[in-house]
C-alpha cells in the first residue's frame, strides 16, 4: 500500500480523488494539504511515498511548493495532477523536481499505476505532455537560428540506451532488473552511469534530454 500527500485547493476534488484511491486498494492518502503551505512539515512528519500535488493554488501554489520541498532537501518523489498543461509550468515543474505531470481527466488505473511507478523510483509523464515538450524544443529549434544541439560527453551503450528505454516508458529500477534479468543493485549503477554521461541530475531530465537528442523514441 502506497502512501500518498494529496495536496489540492478544491475539497471536492480531494474527496473524491482520495475516494478513488482507496477503491484501488493499492494507495491510501495519509493527509491533504488546501495549499502548498504545510506540504514540508507535512512530508517530515509523514513520510509520504509520494506527493500528490495541484499547480493552481491559493497561498503557496504547486511551483512554490515544489521549490520549498527542494530548499528542504525533501526527496520525496512529486507527482503533478493538474488541469493546466502549458509547456513552461512542465518545464518548471520538472526544473524543481517534479517526477510526474498527469492531467486530472487521467483514469484512475493510470493514475495508481502512475503514483507506484514513482514511490519504486521510475517518473510518469502522460504521452500528450511529452509531445508537446518535444514539440517546444522542435519549434525553439526552428526559431532559434544559434541553437545547437546537446552533446552527450560519452556514448551510451546498447544495454544502456535499453535501460534508457525502459526509464522512459516509466519503469522502476525494480521492474527493469526484472524485465533485463539483472540485480536491482546492477541496475541502479547503470542508472547513475547513465545520468553521469548525460550529465543531468535524475531520470526525467535523463529521458528528455535524450529524447531531445534521438537517442531514444
């Protein structure tokens, strides 16, 4: 059972979310937050598996909350559900550390899936997100007539670019030692050697950047 923050202004919208989840059986909401402003004391306390939090709040809206999580060094994977889905708010939400960005109209199968994905470690971006992220850099990319292309300071390997793959499509290091035969432990280090080659922090900017760079569809 997964324990989630669900953080969002709207009562009756974190009624009926928490509802939902507990219909699942597999995610139990452990406290709500009416704005991004108890969200760090929240997570001390509580220890959340993830975060579930709305942009588009009175107070501390889902930015600022994300920049107070990241001042407090709290690691505790976030995941926006949102009805807003403008590029930049996606940019700057994964900037802060966001590991998710799903629309509200998401089923609730997706959404629990989503939610496991990131307490195992993996990241989730809904398909129409991405596309419009890419299709952002494809437009600057046209426009900007001085803009190059990132380079990847080392080639990645076959079994790397695979991995690279999987992490995509929002696997956790669990699942992918799973589906390549590996240990976790081998995975996790192959993980961190593919972000020290990208030279990017985590997994999203790992998989946007290399997306970015058609290393991977």
């Amino acid at each position: 059972m997964h324990k989630v923050l669900l953080v969002d202004d709207q009562k009756l919208i974190r009624d009926g979310i928490k509802s939902l989840l507990g219909i699942s059986g597999k995610v139990a909401v452990v406290a709500e937050c009416a704005d991004g402003s108890a969200v760090v004391d929240t997570c001390q306390q509580l220890q959340p598996d993830v975060v579930l939090l709305d942009l588009s709040m009175p107070v501390m809206n889902g930015v600022q909350t994300l920049a107070a999580l990241k001042q407090a060094g709290i690691s505790i994977p976030v995941l926006i559900l949102t009805t807003f889905d403008e590029h930049e708010l996606v940019l700057k939400s994964i900037s802060l550390g966001a590991r998710g960005f799903l629309l509200k109209d998401v089923s609730l199968d997706t959404l629990v899936q989503a939610i496991a994905t990131l307490a195992e470690g993996g990241s989730w971006f809904a398909p129409n997100i991405t596309e419009r992220l890419l299709g952002s850099v494809r437009d600057n990319t046209t426009a900007n007539a001085d803009y190059s292309m990132p380079a990847v300071p080392e080639p990645l390997s076959d079994k790397e670019l695979e991995i690279l793959q999987l992490m995509a499509a929002g696997y956790s290091n669990k699942e992918i030692a799973a589906a390549l035969y590996k240990s976790e432990g081998t995975v996790k280090n192959q993980c961190s050697a593919i972000l020290a080659k990208l030279g990017v922090r985590d997994r999203t900017r790992a998989v946007l950047l290399a997306l970015e760079l058609g290393l991977i569809s």
